[in-house]
C-alpha cells in the first residue's frame, strides 16, 4: 500500500510542477494588506458622552451569562452602537468586490455589556438569538436618565451536542492573522451556537492576491479552547473547472487558483481538479465540490465524484441552495455527504433571528467530539445534515442518517420518519426517494413555542435507491432566501441489485462528452501532455 500512495504522491508532484514556484512569489506585501485584515474588522471605538444600555443576557436554566447575537432598534429604527465595553463585540463582514458591509454585536457571556445610545433615545428593541437550538427573544425598554438596564433570558429548547452533534461552518474566508484574536472567533462561534469553524484561503475575486489568510496551516494553525475549533484549509478554484474545497488539510496546495484567477495569474486549467483533489487526501485533509457543483463555466465537479476524489458535497450556502448534481450522482450510485456553510464575507445581511456565523450549517454526528479526525469518521459513514434555521431528522425503520437497509429479492414494505422542528415559521416537509417527493401524510403541531412537524408511513420499495428529507422555513427577507434544511441518506438495496438510474447515467456520460468537447478547443494548457493527461481523466 505504501508503494502504491509513494507512486500517486510522485505523479501528483509531477502535475504541479512549475506550479510551486508561484506559491513562492505571492508576499502579501505584493498586495498591500500583509498584517491587516482585509475581510473584516473588529470595532472597538471611543467610548462617547451620552446615554448607556447595560444589557444582560443569560441562560435560564443555569441563570449564568450567555453568548448571543444581538441587534438593536432605537425609536422603531435598526441602530448600529458607536461603542461596546469590553464585555461585547462589534464585528464588521467586509467583501471589497461586492462592497458589502455588515455589522454585528455579539454578549461575549462574561457579563452585561454595556452599548452606547444616540442623545435623543426614546425606547430601545433589543432582539437576541443565539443559533437555532435556543428561542429567539427581544425586549424593548424606555430610555431613563443616563443609564437604562435591560435583561433577557434564552430558552434552550433542544441540545444537538447532548446527542452526539456538533455545529460546523464549513465555509468561512476570514484573515486569522495572529492567534491573540481566536478568542474573539471563539466567542463569535459560541454567540451563535457554533462548534466548529473552517477558515479558507483563496486567491483573486475579493482581492487580486491571497485573502482569508491564515497565521498557519495544518494542525499548528489550528486554534481551540476546548469548546470550539478553528481549522485552516483551502478554497481552490478555476474559472472553467469550478470550486473545491480543501478542508483540515496539512499544507497549502498552489498554486490557489488557476484558469486566469487572482495575481499572479495562472492562465492555465491546469492541474486538473481531480489532481487537487487527490493531494488533499495525501496531506490528510477532507475534499469536497463546493456550491452545489454549479459554479464555472465548465465544472468537472460530477466527473471528479465519479472518479472517487470527492468526499462530499456542499449543497447550500448563504445565495445557493441546489440539490440536482448531488441527488443525480447517488441516482447512478454515488453517495456524498453533504455539507453546507455561510460562504461569509458573501452575503452578511441578517434577518433579526439569524445567527451571523453559520446561518446555513453543517451538523456531523461525532459523538460531539470536536476533532477533524472524528469530523472526518463523521463524514465517511454520512453522518450528516444540513440547516439554515430548522433541524431536521429522518430515519428509516429503526435506522439512522449514514446507514443501509437491506431487503429480499422482492422488496418490502418499510417504515419512513421525518421531523421538522423551528420556533420560526415552517412551509414545507417532504420525504424524498430517489430524487422524487412522496405524497405522504404531514402532522403539524406547536409545542411550547415551536413548530412541531412529522411524516410517519409506511412506503413500498421494490427497487434499490435511496430515501431522505427535506424540509422550507421561514423566508429570510434579508438574503431573498428560503430556510432550508437537508437530512443525511438513508440507502435501501433490494437483494443484490445495484442503484441505477439509466436516464441520470445517460446524463452525466452526455455531460462528460460536453466536457471533453470543451476542453479540447477551448481549454488552455501549457503542453500537449497537460491536455491529454486532463481530457483522459474524464
């Protein structure tokens, strides 16, 4: 076996040739910002003559402080604070390109946190959420004198982490230039009910060079504290091949991107994605098809899952949301798990009920380990869901997410389970086999402030595929998206026969033939060898 990774290593080395040096010539100096964040910035301010909010927020079941997202609105207007004391955050998303700016206040939990007001402060809303397994609440108060208290207490209203879950967004792009700052991203991931954050630099787009640079990569560039992990990886992206994910991996692969993208500019679609793929494998790390496999002009995402390069699949973020490429491949027999993240500085702006980080994420059951190792064991047995605000469950007689349920030769009758549960408005649950919505039955009931939705039912399988969940929420006025969340996999194998779908093979061969035919006339090489050695991958 080790002969056998040595020669994939050496070929794999041989695709980036020339490619390395690149990596060497990118200082950040090159580009201005080598010791300021270019993504964002952290607010402090000057502490201003006039009125004080002390806002206390706790947990009520322990009465300790808490860590939370709030927002204000002053005299029926959404208000932005000058200052926080030292007990807050004030966080601004910054995306240069798109000049979008977003600021956000987060209870650091060590303390009320006392928030300037405007001299002339009449009432004041205060809204707090902290992630999507505790109540939303809000308060509002009349200004009175100088100094005005207000106090809200969070209701948890489910533990994902008690049953083995922990919250992941795996699509962060935040410069980490210095470790004295985790600290702040550890209470930013608290205040939004986050155990994991993956921070991933990339090249071009925002900025002509690097950006979500990180202070180190692999395992030393990782920052923890006990409750929640920062994990560096990579973005790698080519205009034509599309975006890559490149999660906990041991070291950055250059040259970051390529088909024409970022300072300096590799014009070449070279080496191919698959290659990159690979290579994340051989530096430990997790690979995935980011956006749903629908970004670049001509993504040989589909073609990278079926070469097996491809551990799994993200299928929505803060502007997309697409299942088609990911229910096509396990109609044709290739099962991903699938991911989701915010995609942040994309897309700050928040509905009052939404967390800042993790606003759509990721759940992987590890036992509620937070290691990439058992992230890693998660993803590989499809122990995963995604959510953008409700929390979804499916089950399959008595089996889990992840698992596989073996029938006779003829088939048999099974016993479907879906749970869709939000204290935010709910529009729509459906189970799904093989890429088809059945028509079942749907319970809906309010608990105790939260919408309580199921399906219970009995379904005839015949033929070997595939069954999951999925289920709409409230609309999120501020992005002009849906709330969405997607179960994990259940597969169900009738006898020996294989999943297949003739028409969604006969798909993807036609889109193989559309790749190969793109690659060989328009796809830019430095070689002839480059060119055959990528046509023939696919």
């Amino acid at each position: 076996m080790g002969g056998i990774k040595d020669l994939l290593r050496q070929s794999l080395l041989r695709s980036f040739a020339g490619t390395v040096v690149l990596s060497l010539v990118l200082p950040f100096a090159v580009f201005g910002h080598e010791h300021i964040p270019v993504t964002h910035s952290f607010n402090k301010g000057e502490e201003p003559n006039g009125p004080k909010l002390i806002l206390d927020i706790r947990e009520r079941s322990t009465v300790q402080p808490s860590a939370a997202r709030f927002s204000l609105e002053v005299d029926g207007q959404p208000y932005i604070p000058q200052w926080l004391d030292d007990n807050g955050i004030s966080f601004t998303s910054i995306h240069l390109r798109s000049n979008n700016r977003s600021t956000v206040q987060f209870s650091k939990g060590l303390g009320p946190v006392c928030i300037s007001l405007p001299k002339t402060a009449k009432t004041v809303t205060v809204s707090v959420v902290k992630g999507f397994e505790y109540l939303p609440a809000n308060t509002s108060v009349e200004i009175q004198g100088e100094v005005t208290a207000a106090s809200i207490n969070l209701d948890r209203w489910v533990n994902l982490k008690d049953d083995g879950w922990i919250a992941i967004d795996e699509h962060l792009h935040f410069d980490r230039l210095e470790p004295v700052d985790d600290p702040l991203w550890f209470s930013m991931l608290e205040a939004d009910g986050l155990q994991v954050g993956h921070f991933m630099v990339l090249k071009g787009g925002m900025t002509p060079g690097l950006w979500s640079r990180q202070y180190k990569y692999g395992p030393e560039g990782q920052g923890q504290d006990g409750k929640h992990i920062l994990i560096p990886g990579q973005e790698y992206r080519d205009t034509q091949q599309g975006h890559i994910y490149l999660l906990g991996l041991d070291e950055i692969i250059p040259p970051y991107s390529t088909g024409g993208m970022g300072t300096p500019a590799v014009a070449e679609n070279y080496p191919p994605l698959h290659d990159v793929l690979q290579q994340t494998h051989l530096l430990n790390g997790l690979s995935g098809v980011a956006h749903g496999g629908t970004l670049g002009r001509q993504s040989t995402s589909l073609a990278d899952a079926v070469l097996g390069s491809v551990d799994f699949w993200e299928i929505s973020n803060g502007f997309i949301y697409n299942t088609e490429n990911w229910y096509r491949l396990m109609n044709c027999g290739i099962f991903l798990p699938i991911t989701a993240g915010t995609d942040l500085p994309n897309s700050p702006f928040r509905d009052a009920w939404q967390p800042m980080f993790g606003s759509i994420r990721t759940y992987a059951e590890t036992g509620g380990d937070l290691s990439f190792d058992r992230f890693k064991e998660a993803m590989s047995k499809g122990r995963s869901f995604i959510s953008g605000g409700p929390l979804i469950d499916f089950r399959v007689n008595d089996l889990r997410m992840g698992d596989t349920l073996h029938l006779p030769k003829d088939g048999g009758e099974i016993k479907v389970r879906a749970a869709f549960h939000s204290p935010i408005e709910l529009k729509e649950l459906v189970v799904v086999h093989d890429g088809n919505d059945l028509d079942l039955e749907l319970r809906q009931q309010k608990v105790e402030g939260v919408h309580r939705w199921s399906i219970e039912a009995s379904v005839k399988i015949t033929e070997s595929g595939w069954l999951s969940a999925w289920g709409r929420g409230a609309r999120i006025e501020a992005q002009k998206i849906d709330a969405m969340a997607h179960a994990g996999v259940i597969r169900v194998i009738v006898g020996d026969k294989p999943v297949q779908s003739a028409s969604d093979a006969q798909t993807l061969v036609d889109s193989f033939e559309n790749l190969i035919s793109f690659y060989e006339s328009e796809g830019v090489y430095e070689t002839v060898d480059q060119r055959d050695s990528a046509i023939e991958l696919i």
